[in-house]
C-alpha cells in the first residue's frame, strides 16, 4: 500500500478489539479483563472531551516545554554532501526524552478515572522515572517494579524515581531482569485494580495501551510535520526513527503516512545477526505473543522469547507494537537495522558537528539519517532525537572514551 491509501486510516486503526490488522489484541488472564475494559471504557469517553483535551494541551505547553522545535543541523549535512538533515528535538522535552509525553497523558487519564495510584514495570529506568513525573505532578502514589540486577545497574534512575516521590520495588525471582518486572507489576495490578491503573512504558502490551501511547506519542510527528513545513514550505522526503516497543517511532510516523513521504524505522542490530546479539525484531522474528499483545517477536521454537541485546538498553526488547508489524506487512514503512558501532560513531559526530549529546537509542536514527544522507544528492531527512545522552555519558566514556577511534 501507498501513502494515498492512508486518508481514514487513524479511524479504522486499531478496530474495536485493537487489532492493526493481524497483530495486537488483548491476551489476559480472565481477572484482569474488566479492569483493562474499564481504561478502554474511560480512554474512548475522555479522548474526545474538549476539557480532556485542553488541560493536556495545557501540560505540555507549561510543564513540559512543548513545541519542542524542529533543528536544521547544517555543519553535519555540510560534512556529508547535499542532502540536508533535520532533527525532531524530543531531547528537549521536560525529563530529556518523549516517554514523558504518553506518561502525562496516563497520569491525566488516572486522574479523571478517579484512581489513587499508577503501577509500572521499568528495565532501564527511563520509564520509571516518566512516570514518578508524571505521578508527583498529579498527586497520585506510584509503585515502580524493578528487578534487583537492573536495581544495581541503574542506581541514578533509582535515586530519581525515589526523590520523584514513586517507591521501587525490587523484583526477587529469575533473571531478576525486565520480565520478571512485568510479571510482578501484573500480579500488584491484579491485587489492586479498583483503586490504581497500570501504565505502560511503550506501544506495546493488550489493547488499548497500543492505540493510546501511539495517540499520546503523536503530538511528536504532529508538530514536527507543522514545523518543518513552516521552515522549508515543503515536506521532507524521508522520515525516521528508533524502534524499540516503538513509540517515539509510531509518533513520529502516524501524522506522515498519507503524505508523499518515505518513512523508515531503524532496530537495533547489536553486535551482529546472532542469536542474543541483537534485538531487531522486525528483520528476525516472526508472529507470536508476549506481555498479553501478538507481534512480530524473536522467539526460539516454544514460542518462549530468546535473550536479546543492544548498546542502547532503551531497545533491547523482544518484541516490537502492532502497529509496526501492520506498518511493516502492508509496505508503508520500511524497517532497516543500525549496529552498536554505527550508533556510536553518529553518537560522536552529532556531539562534535552539532553540540548535542544524544540518546543511545535516538543515535540510531541518527546514523540512519546520516547513511541516507551518503546516499541522496539532493532533499532532505526528518529524524526523531528521542531523548538526550546525559543519562549514557559514563557508560560511553568507560567504554569508548571520548570518541577518538572514530576519526571524526
Ligand atoms: C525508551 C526509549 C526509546 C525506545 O522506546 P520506544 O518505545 O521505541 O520509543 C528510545 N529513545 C529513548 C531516549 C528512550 O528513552
């Protein structure tokens, strides 16, 4: 399909039951189906309310800092040729990163829902911390499930959460890892649905979190399409962005797909194509179901997900949405992969050409836009900066220094 097939498409996606296609749904336990009806019920009602909509508006213009602006970066297009490159600037966005932009959206959502307290799982702790934001500005309690190894390995994000106001809560069993955080978080919300609501960290997991975060996540591509029309008065050709669960991406991607553009979401190629070296979904994996959603999954022969890796520990998950899955079945948009090294190498040059030090993970796009800039004479590419590389520097220093292999 192309971009002219794209004009009702945020009407007919994801249908009644979530499903993008054949992919999504809600795979739950029994218990939990009229508490995860109750978020369906109260999303439908409060997506269309005029008030809804104003206050959230409201919270991104005062306490987020949005617009975040659309960035021409010159000196690094120079450097490569003609084509010229341009960035989504979510780095800037209040936290440094656009995970906040679904988690006040959820918050806001648990408020008019009349629920005291949010309930999360976190890996690396970005969403954590989002969401003990988003916790503190409405009032509401927050209890984050970590497991103990990700506990030890992300001690700042665990001091953050904890002065946010949000209690961390250590994850004892198996690999005491992302996925048993998820289990435990499931467990609390099932114990407690009637006065808290579960929140999740992406795209991902049973309707209606999909379609929700995608429509929080939207404002990203919203305004980045508003913007640079205003800046060059014309579309770009290509736009881009990591995929990890996949919301930065799908928020970019929703507000182009029924223009002329070209759209491509880059995974997470690691150290190689291996088994565990990896965590490009989309390029190795194949339909299954995991965290109550089915996708596009790297699962070995039982179904079972298979260990995965990443540099950028925000797109190390074995799955990726739905969305993306219909996205990709149905042509719209292209996935491709980016290696550890090309991460780190446009990790560099965006510091040294453009004064920004970006996110792991958004330095995937960032290598893409570049790649595509080598390869183009003319036009132009929109990447998503997803967030900022604060949060990297120790790890990187330890690991790479400050860049000198490179040869910039
Ligand atoms: C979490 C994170 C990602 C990956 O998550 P998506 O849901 O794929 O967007 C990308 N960039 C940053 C900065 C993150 O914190």
């Amino acid at each position: 399909m192309n971009y002219r097939d794209f004009d009702t498409y945020l009407k007919k996606f994801p249908d009644k039951n979530g499903y993008f296609g054949e992919y999504g749904g809600q795979f739950l336990p029994p218990e939990l189906i009229p508490a995860f009806k109750e978020i369906d019920d109260a999303y439908e009602e409060i997506c269309h309310s005029a008030q809804f909509i104003n206050e959230l508006r409201r919270i991104r213009r005062e306490f987020q800092g949005r617009p975040t602006p659309v960035y021409h970066c010159e000196r690094l297009s120079k450097h490569f040729g003609k084509c010229q490159i341009y960035l989504k600037r979510e780095d800037l966005n209040h936290t440094g990163a656009h995970k906040l932009n679904h988690c006040m959206g959820e918050g806001l959502l648990a408020k008019y829902m009349g629920k005291k307290k949010i309930i999360a799982e976190t890996g690396a702790g970005q969403h954590g911390v989002a969401l003990a934001t988003a916790a503190a500005y409405f009032g509401l309690d927050c209890d984050i499930y970590m497991g103990e190894v990700d506990i030890a390995k992300q001690h700042p994000n665990v001091i953050r959460m904890k002065m946010l106001g949000a209690r961390v809560i250590p994850v004892t069993h198996g690999l005491k890892t992302l996925k048993e955080a998820v289990d435990a978080a499931f467990d609390a919300y099932l114990k407690e649905y009637e006065t808290s609501i579960y929140c999740i960290g992406s795209v991902v997991g049973p309707h209606p979190f999909p379609k929700m975060v995608r429509d929080f996540q939207s404002v990203i591509g919203i305004e980045a399409r508003e913007q640079f029309l205003e800046m060059t008065g014309i579309l770009p050709d290509a736009v881009t962005a990591a995929v990890g669960g996949g919301s930065n991406s799908i928020g970019m991607f929703v507000p182009f797909l029924a223009d002329p553009v070209d759209i491509i979401g880059v995974e997470p190629l690691g150290r190689g194509s291996g088994i565990g070296d990896h965590a490009a979904s989309i390029a190795y994996g194949k339909k299954g179901i995991l965290h109550g959603f089915e996708s596009y999954l790297l699962q070995d022969e039982n179904g079972d997900p298979l260990p995965v890796y990443s540099i950028a520990s925000g797109l190390d998950y074995p799955a990726t949405g739905p969305e993306h899955a219909y996205l990709h079945d149905c042509g719209r948009v292209q996935y491709t992969s980016i290696s550890d090294d090309e991460a780190m190498e446009a990790f560099f040059l965006l510091c040294k050409y453009e004064g920004i030090i970006p996110a792991i993970e958004s330095a995937h796009a960032v290598a893409y836009a570049i790649k595509y800039a080598k390869e183009h004479e003319t036009g132009s590419i929109l990447a998503c900066l997803s967030g900022r590389g604060d949060k990297d520097i120790d790890y990187v220093y330890e690991k790479y220094g400050c860049g000198e292999q490179f040869n910039l």
